[in-house]
C-alpha cells in the first residue's frame, strides 16, 4: 500500500550564503520553488522526515525553517483565488502512447 503524501509549503530564512546554496539544492531534489525562499513539496511522512533531518545537517541555530502542512481542501480552493497557473497540480496519471 503506497504511503499517504501531502502537500508541503518549505519556507526558510538562512543567514549565509554557503548555507543557503546547499539548502536551496537539498529541498530543490524535492519540490518546485514558487519564490525565492519557498518551495512546494509532494511528500510523504517518510520523505518530509529525511528532508528535514538532511536538512538540520546543514542549517545552524540563527537560521529559521517552516514546514507547512496543507490540507487536500486547502489545495483543491487554491485556483480559486490565485492568478491562473498559480498552483499546478498533476494529474496523477499515465498516458500510454
């Protein structure tokens, strides 16, 4: 049975730029940047723990990190509101050619 994934918003403040570059990389392995410090991540459970403990390796006390958790609804509302192409979301299918 597949682990349940969700949506994920990574934001960060990180104070040196040598820093900053490794997390950036890191967290670009596992989301879309949508702004300069925030990315989206499709994660599982499993997967937001690896990322955040690989990610504690790199960051230091007087850098600041925020995972949010968004909800299926609170996804599902966001075309809503936003500009077109805001937020794309995936089919989740294949196609077969």
């Amino acid at each position: 049975m597949a682990e349940q994934k969700n949506w994920y918003l990574v934001c960060y403040d990180i104070r040196c730029p040598k820093r900053w570059r490794k997390a950036y990389k890191l967290i670009e392995g596992y989301g879309d940047r949508l702004q300069y410090s925030i990315f989206r991540c499709w994660l599982s459970q499993r997967t937001r723990e690896k990322m955040r403990w690989q990610l504690e390796k790199i960051l230091t006390q007087e850098d600041d990190l925020i995972l949010i958790r968004l909800s299926h609804q609170c996804v599902k509302g966001l075309p809503a509101y936003n500009r077109p192409n805001t937020w794309m979301m995936d089919s989740g299918g294949f196609r077969v050619l």
